[in-house]
C-alpha cells in the first residue's frame, strides 16, 4: 500500500451512519477519499453515491473488498453484521473502521481482534466521543490538573429511540438503549479516566415507553466503579422526549466542569411553519427548536476518521482500537447480568456461550 497520498475507503452501509461517514470524509479530503460503496440496498447505495460523488457502488461488500486499491473499509452496518464482516475485510488485506458497538459477543471480539493481528491490519473502533472537541477540551483540563483527583464522570446521551428499524430487533441490534448508547458512556469514562482497571459494574434497566416495538430496555443506568477510586455514572434513554441529550459532567476534589454537546453550538429559534433540519433526533422543527451548526465536526466524526486514515499512514497511533471495543463489550455483558440479577458484578466477567447481550438480563430468571 502507499506510504502517502490519501487513502482510499470503502464504506459498507447506505443509511444514517453511512452518509455521516461519507460527509466526514468530505471535510478531511486531504487525507482521504471515499471510492466505493457497498449495501445490499441497491436504491439506497446509489443515492448515496450520487450525493457524494462516490464512483463506485456493490450490493455485495465481498465484491467491493476484491478493489486493489481500497486500503480502508468503514463498517456502517447492523451490529450482528460486525465480526463476518471484519474478519472479511481483514481476510482482504484491507484495515477496518468498526462502528460502536464492536460486535455482539465476546468470542466475536476475539476473533475479529486476533484475525486482525494476525493479517497485519489495524482494527480501528469508531468511538467519536473521544474526538468530540468539547468531550476533549475538558479531558485536557482534567489531564493539567484542572480538577485535581476526578472522582466522577458522567455521561449521558438521551432521545426517543433510534433512526432505523433494525435498533429495534434485539437478534439484530443485542440489546436495547444500553447496547445502543451506553457503549458510548462506558468508553468515554474508561478513556477519560486514561483506562484503569474496572472492578465492578451495576445497572438498573427497564422498558417504560416502547414495549410495542421492542423487547430491549429503552432507559438504564449504569455504575462503573474502577480500581483507582474513580466512578463513572452513564445514563441513556430511548424513552426521552424533546430531541437528543448528549451531556457530561466531570466531578474532582478541586473542581468541576459540564459540558452540553449541543445547547452551547445551537441557535434558538422559534418557528410555526417548520424547517428542513435542526439537530439529529429532533422530532419537530416547529415551535422552540435548537439547530446546531458545524453539527458533525461538533460530534467529532471527520476529526476521528482523519485519524484513522493517518494511522493507516503510520502518522499517528490508534486512539480507540478493537481491544478498546472488548472492554466496552464485557461491560456490556457486565451491565445486563447486573440489571437481570439485581447485583454488582465483579470483573473480569465472561460468560461462555451468549447468544446476544441482552440475553443476559431478558433470561437471567431461567439461570
């Protein structure tokens, strides 16, 4: 592969995530450029790639890996879909960008980080909370002693449920809310936290608006508590009207910061006709609304995908990996064991043969 130049990517998926991934390569052309497009959703592939100008579309990925001059494939596809597809990829000869979750099991981590390993290929976790500029800027404060001691992160990211039909369906998704988002807070405080060991995990889960529509948890709460003292709290909701939440907190023992991903990016603004677009989840654009620009360099989706792409350059080294993936898979675990027994649980925590996460707290009376 070239030493230089910008990297060539394909991008598996035509949905939501997708076109986040497609506008995040925009923004970073120097470093990179989407040239294929992969989705079985032959429809939805070739609107994409027209938007974007992306000359290449498959509706079978396999066929898109034989390209010679992909170098990186990004993963925007349901979570069940995860470890085949990685494993592929790293069969290709070709590094792998996996969207959150990592995959559905621990054996699946396994295998999609050792598969890597072994094809010399990086394996790369999409976790945009630690490129999100605010998220960053109270890490680095936190880092220069801003705080003193942290004692406790917060994280919390709320709405009234997903963009796609498939979050919906546990076999597909693993799980509900916490699955879905929680991933998010578990691997914000384990990397604001510099990674220390976890002792424990306890969640509270349950499903108060959605029961119609899915059998997984739309509201939970999880405590992480690590072997440093520190604790982190990640609260998530599908459950949640008035648009997306997506806040923090940072607790020291000589200081304290918060910081909203959108109230402070936003323009209030009121209208009784309507308007295109406001925010992501935003379910009316009439009345008090809060539409936020530069909304996905806000997220951090093109700072992190250009760092991905120079990693593939060797120019820097990889911020969010699969092993950090693992971690939030066996927290995972850890929380749905937790919310089905109604106990702590201690890690490391594995258990063998789980069909999907949420498995762990729907059938955790029949044990």
């Amino acid at each position: 592969m070239p030493a230089d130049g910008k990297v060539k990517v394909g991008i598996i998926g035509s949905r939501f995530e997708a076109e986040i991934h497609a506008e995040s390569f925009r923004m970073i052309q120097a470093d990179a450029e989407v040239v294929a497009i992969a989705s079985p959703t032959a429809g939805n592939a070739q609107k994409l790639a027209d938007r974007y100008n992306i000359p290449r579309v498959f509706t079978d990925y396999r066929e898109m890996l034989r390209e010679k001059d992909i170098e990186m494939v990004t993963i925007a596809a349901p979570n069940h879909l995860h470890a085949q597809m990685t494993v592929d990829i790293a069969g290709a000869g070709k590094h792998v960008v996996c969207e959150k979750p990592l995959c559905m099991t621990l054996e699946d981590a396994d295998l999609m980080i050792e598969t890597c390993r072994r094809k010399g290929v990086l394996l790369l976790y999409a976790e945009e909370l630690f490129f999100t500029p605010k998220y960053v800027k109270a890490k680095q404060m936190a880092d220069q002693g801003a705080f003193g001691r942290v004692y406790m992160v917060k994280q919390s990211e709320k709405h009234f449920g997903p963009h796609a039909p498939w979050f919906w369906d546990v076999d597909k998704s693993g799980g509900g809310v916490f699955m879905d988002m929680g991933c998010h807070g578990i691997a914000f405080c384990y990397w604001f936290l510099d990674r220390p060991k976890i002792k424990n995990v306890y969640c509270q889960m349950a499903t108060h608006v959605h029961a119609d529509r899915t059998s997984g948890e739309d509201n939970s709460i999880c405590i992480i508590e690590f072997e440093n003292g520190a604790v982190g709290l990640v609260e998530d909701s599908w459950a949640r009207r008035g648009g997306m939440e997506d806040r923090i907190e940072i607790y020291g023992e000589g200081g304290v910061t918060y910081a909203d991903l959108h109230m402070g990016n936003a323009l209030p603004t009121y209208s009784e006709y309507g308007y295109g677009y406001a925010v992501e989840k935003a379910p009316t654009t009439k009345g008090w609304t809060y539409p936020v620009f530069e909304e996905l360099w806000n997220y951090g989706f093109p700072q992190e995908m250009r760092h991905f792409a120079r990693c593939v350059r060797g120019k820097e080294e990889p911020m969010a990996t699969g092993e950090d993936g693992r971690v939030v898979q066996e927290v995972l675990y850890a929380g749905y064991h937790s919310a089905g027994t109604g106990r702590r649980v201690e890690l490391p925590f594995r258990r063998m043969g789980v069909r999907i996460p949420i498995d762990l707290w729907l059938k955790s009376g029949d044990e």
